[in-house]
C-alpha cells in the first residue's frame, strides 16, 4: 500500500481485539499503540449497524486536521480488519479503491 497510495502514512491488520498481526510504517512509527482503540470504534461501528439494520458494513473514515483513517473489516467472519493512515494529501476515494484491490490478497494470506 505504501507505494500505491500518495500520502501513504501506515497501515497494519489488526484482530478484532485488537492484536496488531502486520504493520508498516514511515519513519519506523509503530501504530500498535492505537491499534486496541481501532478495535474499540470497528466493534462500536458493528454493534451500531446491526442494531439499526442500516445495511452491511463496508468502511469506517476518520478525518482528523492531517491525517485519513480509513478501517475496513477483512472476511466475513470480521475477526481481523485494516487500517490505513494517510496524511490529508490522499484521496480517500482512491486509498478505497486501492483497498478493495489487495483485500482478497490479504484475505487468501490470513486464510493460509
């Protein structure tokens, strides 16, 4: 992702407790600290929509002054998701796009 995405700051998969399982970086930052409170909004999220029934998760977007967070549940068992952080130079739309394209790539990798 990193070399796919302008603005690339760092991404990781993360369990749905979450356990970091792979993480990369710029300037060696480790995420692995906020990775427990990602978990605490993916779960949050998911209790929200299925109480609700506002239809199927797809993504979670977080803006803050610099950055994109942008979460997305990886297989249908929602164990393990991703989390992409990009400076505010990104485009979402386009980081959602480059998501969807490696998701099935990261999923067969979990699977094995």
């Amino acid at each position: 992702l990193g070399y796919t995405i302008a603005g690339f700051v760092a991404a990781a998969i993360v369990t749905i407790d979450g356990q970091p399982i792979a993480q990369v970086a710029l300037d060696e930052m480790d995420i692995s600290k906020m990775c427990k409170y990602f978990s605490t909004i993916q779960k949050g999220v998911l209790v929200a929509l299925n109480q609700e029934e506002w239809g199927r998760y797809e993504d979670t977007v977080i803006t803050s002054a610099g950055r994109y967070i942008i979460m997305r549940m990886l297989g249908s068992d929602k164990r393990t998701f991703l989390v992409l952080m990009t400076t505010r130079n990104a485009d979402p739309a386009e980081c959602l796009t480059v998501i969807s394209d490696v998701e099935e790539t990261i999923n067969q990798a979990l699977r094995s």
